[in-house]
C-alpha cells in the first residue's frame, strides 16, 4: 500500500516538472515580460500541485489506515484552537507567496514608461490601423488568407487566417509602447508571444508594452467577440533587428512619397468602364464584401443592402462622399486614408453598375479630388459628380480649433435640415420599420423579440405599453447602466418619431400611438 502512495506522489509530482515540455501548456514567448509570466504560471501550478499532494495524500492515507475493517474508532472531540489556527494562517501564507511574485509581475507588465518607439493601434470591423508616432508611417493590416481557403475548395495552410498583407514590423532590443484604441466596437490586440494582449475600446486609450528579444514572425487574433468577422481579425507582427529596421522604416517613408505621387498622376488618367469594373470588384471583394456580402445583398437588419438601394439611385456626389467619409452612428467607415482617389471612383463605378444597378455611371480619380464630373456609358444618363475634396491634414498646434470649428459647422448644418412635418400613420410606419431594421434590430431582433438576458424584447413590453414619453426618453438619452445606447444626436426627430410608433405599434402591440417629430424636439423643453 505504501508503494501505491509513493507512486501517487511521483505521478502528481510528474505533471509540473514534465509540464514545460507539453504541447498544451503556456508558451515561454520571446520577450521578459512573457517569460515572467510563464515562471509565474509554473510557481502557481507548483504550488496547486504540492497542495493537491499534501490534501489528496492525507486523504488516502487516512480511508487506508483508519478504514472501519482495521478497527478505527472516530475520536470524539468539538474544537481545536491550534487546527483552527493552522488552516487560517496555512493557506493566508500560501496566499501571500502567490501574491508577491504575481503583483511584481502585473506591475512591470503595466508599465509603458521610457519607450523608445510608440505605435498606435486602432481596431475596427474588421482590421487593424497602425500609426507609428513621429514617423509618418501609417497603414491597415487586413486578413491575407484566400477566399477559396475560406470557403473549402482549397487546401487549409498552417497560418490560414493568421496571415495579413502587411505587418507590424518591430525592432528587437527597443521599448515599444501601444496605445490601444477602437473606432467602432470592442477589439483587443492579442499576441501570445509578448504577453501582451489588450482591449481597444472606442472612446478611450489602454496602454501596453513589449520589448522583444528575438527576430521572427509571431501572430496572434482579436481576443475580444467584435462582430461576424471576429475569427477574420488576426495580427501578424515581423520582428526585425534594429539595422534592418531602420532600413525598413526609410523604405516606408519612401514608398510614401511614392504612393503620393502616383496617386496626383492618377488624377489625370482616365480609366475605362470595363477597367474601373475590374478594380472596383476587386477593392469591393477585399473592403467591403464582409458586411455588405459579395452579392451586395447586405444583411437585413445590420448591413443594408446595395441592389436598387437609395443610395444607388441618388447623386453620384453621395455615394462617394459616404465611402470617403463614412456614416456616422452606423458601422459603415471613413475610407478615404485606406483606398486610393482611384480605388474609390472604382468601387463606386462597381457598385453602382453590379448586380443589376446598371446606372451607366463612371467615376473617375478626379471626381474624387474635386477634379471633375461622373460620366455615363449612355447618353441618356448623363449625371454630374459634385467634387468631393478628401480630408486636409490638420496642424497639431490649431487641432483644438479646428474641431472645434468643424463641430459648429456640422451642428449648424444639423440644425437646417431638422425637419418638424407631421407624417401619417402609414408613413411613420413605414419610416419607422426602415430605421428600426438599420438601428435597432441587430439587438432588438427583427421580430422584437430581443435577445433572453442580453438585449430586452419589446413586444408588450413596459417600455411599449408605458407613457409615450418615457419610450421617448430612453429612445433619445440612452439608459445608463445598459447596453441602449442614446440616438438623439444620430437620428433625426422625424426619424425617432417615426421609429417610436413603429415599436409601439409592431409585433402585435398596436398601441395606436402616432409620434411626430414635433413631440420628440420638444421634448425634456
């Protein structure tokens, strides 16, 4: 019997110290602060196993020895102060040795300061915008992996979906700090092999750091659900030694010039229809098919559809002006620093003439600068782009004015288009259900129904069949405390009323409530 214990004890005193040779276990990684994250991981996992030895072992011992067939007696006794001693101050000793080491750990991991390089990372759905700070070097990091990969008609390799088209690049034997941010939801930058993993929250900036100690390609993903292309998120960053960095670094401010140049030369070329076709599809495929679908059809109720859609239909001027710019309070981004004048006029041209839309327009580069006007492949649709001029760079010693500025110019603009008509039933309803589908439903449901325990159902609920003005309220300021968000600086009052009647008329619960515009400006006043 005794035997069998003592191989019990090996056994458990086996997994430890074979540990750092399993395939399951933690990685080393390869800078100080992961390998001190992994000897904080193998103390802890000593210190479970000894524990684990010592209880499990007294266990056995005492079914073995003091089993009823040898004739133990239980002893009859009520407290001990010295047990009761030992099994506080035991495990409180314990406590602090694990401590200790652990909070000298979370401290250093924590600690950005005297860097010598800082990189902005910025997480959107679904890539990553590096900005290496004081170096004019910028660019986006999207997944590389083949289509037919993705889709099973070929061969999976061993960095399928941890390949990008371009990575961070890093030099070893340098302090580089992060600072983690989001444009839209919550990302979070995580590579295995420097510890380092971070969320990047829209709003705010989290900081980390690396110090990395040998030359190589490590990868890692998005750590935090961001959305249906999370799995399509990953990061590669290639870890060059400091010359060839430096080298790298010259090579990127050149090839920036570069791109410049030949995107002013581009301004005047004139593309063919079938060759901004071409281009179009192909920027589409890579951009812009993950929310809208490679058939344009989008996803009801998250990403509108493209086919015969209003913005098609509507002024060239438009269309381009929501690609470069984007939509603010919808996922749909600002494009204009990650595609080219020429990628842009492209992917418009495509859109507006795929899928059936045939409108006949052509977007050229120099619409997109303000260069000139759309032309049509027919004579009968002839329609002028309005030039829309990409983004200045702003002085950083006048940021605080110019957006200051710019915020009174879009309130200004805001405020004379507010429209305050009286709509019909069926209008309201009608413009409700449009709104709801695009603002509401990717929590909501379609049907209303929510989601049990995250998002709540609106069909009878309080919020429905309560006051009017209390649907209004959360509707407009948000709930603390909750995932609603406020829509009343991302909606306009005729489209709050119009999304207010439909959820107090929808799904059944035909309140007969009809809001206007006018009781949603009006309101809190």
């Amino acid at each position: 019997m005794k035997r069998l214990l003592y191989g019990l004890m090996v056994l458990l005193f086996a997994v430890p110290l074979a540990a750092a040779d399993m395939p399951l276990n933690m990685t080393q990684g390869v800078t100080e602060i992961s390998g001190r994250v992994y000897d904080l991981h193998m103390i802890i996992l000593y210190i479970c196993c000894a524990i684990g030895v010592v209880v499990f072992g007294i266990m056995i011992y005492s079914m073995i020895y003091h089993r009823k067939s040898k004739g133990a007696k239980p002893a009859d006794f009520h407290d001990s102060t010295k047990v009761e001693i030992a099994w506080t101050v035991v495990p409180f000793i314990i406590l602090i040795g694990m401590a200790i080491p652990a909070t000298k750990t979370l401290i250093a991991m924590e600690d950005p300061s005297d860097a010598d390089l800082t990189i902005k990372v910025t997480g959107s759905q679904w890539k990553w915008h590096y900005s290496y700070f004081n170096e004019d070097v910028e660019f986006f990091s999207l997944l590389s992996t083949p289509a037919d990969q993705i889709q099973g008609s070929a061969e999976k390799t061993e960095t399928y979906l941890l390949e990008v088209d371009k990575p961070l690049v890093l030099p070893i034997n340098r302090k580089v700090r992060f600072l983690m941010t989001s444009d839209d939801v919550i990302h979070s930058w995580w590579v295995p092999a420097f510890a380092v993993k971070k969320d990047a929250n829209p709003g705010f900036i989290n900081e980390a750091w690396t110090r990395i100690d040998k030359v190589g390609t490590y990868r890692g993903q998005c750590a935090e659900l961001c959305g249906k292309d999370h799995g399509f998120m990953p990061i590669v960053v290639e870890a060059l030694s400091e010359a060839d960095y430096d080298q790298w670094l010259l090579d990127q401010k050149q090839l920036a010039v570069d791109a410049k140049a030949a995107a002013e030369a581009s301004l005047s070329q004139t593309l063919t229809y079938d060759e901004l076709m071409a281009q179009g599809e192909k920027v589409y495929m890579g951009v812009c098919a993950a929310c809208h679908q490679p058939n344009g059809a989008g996803l009801p109720g998250v990403f509108p559809s493209l086919i015969g859609s209003p913005l098609i239909k509507g002024p060239v001027s438009d269309h381009v002006d929501i690609v470069v710019n984007g939509k603010p309070g919808t996922a749909m981004q600002a494009f204009a620093k990650q595609l080219t004048a020429t990628e842009i006029a492209a992917v418009v041209t495509y859109e507006r003439n795929a899928w059936g839309n045939d409108s006949g327009d052509v977007v050229q580069a120099a619409d997109i600068n303000g260069g000139g006007s759309a032309s049509s492949t027919e004579t009968t649709s002839e329609q002028t782009a309005t030039p829309v001029t990409l983004p200045a760079e702003i002085d950083p010693s006048n940021v605080e004015q110019a957006v200051t500025e710019a915020a009174a110019e879009v309130v200004k603009e805001v405020k004379a288009e507010v429209v305050l008509d009286d709509l019909t039933m069926d209008e309201l309803m009608t413009m409700g259900e449009q709104v709801y589908m695009t603002n509401c439903a990717a929590c909501h449901q379609a049907a209303g129904t929510g989601l049990p325990g995250a998002f709540p159902s609106l069909i009878g609920s309080p919020a429905i069949t309560g006051p009017v003005e209390g649907h209004i309220e959360v509707v407009v300021n948000g709930k603390a405390g909750t995932a609603m968000q406020a829509f009343g600086s991302l909606l306009t009052p005729q489209q709050l009323a119009a999304v207010i009647t439909y959820e107090r008329n929808a799904w059944g619960n035909d309140s007969g409530d009809a809001v206007q515009a006018s009781d949603v400006d009006g309101h809190g006043k």
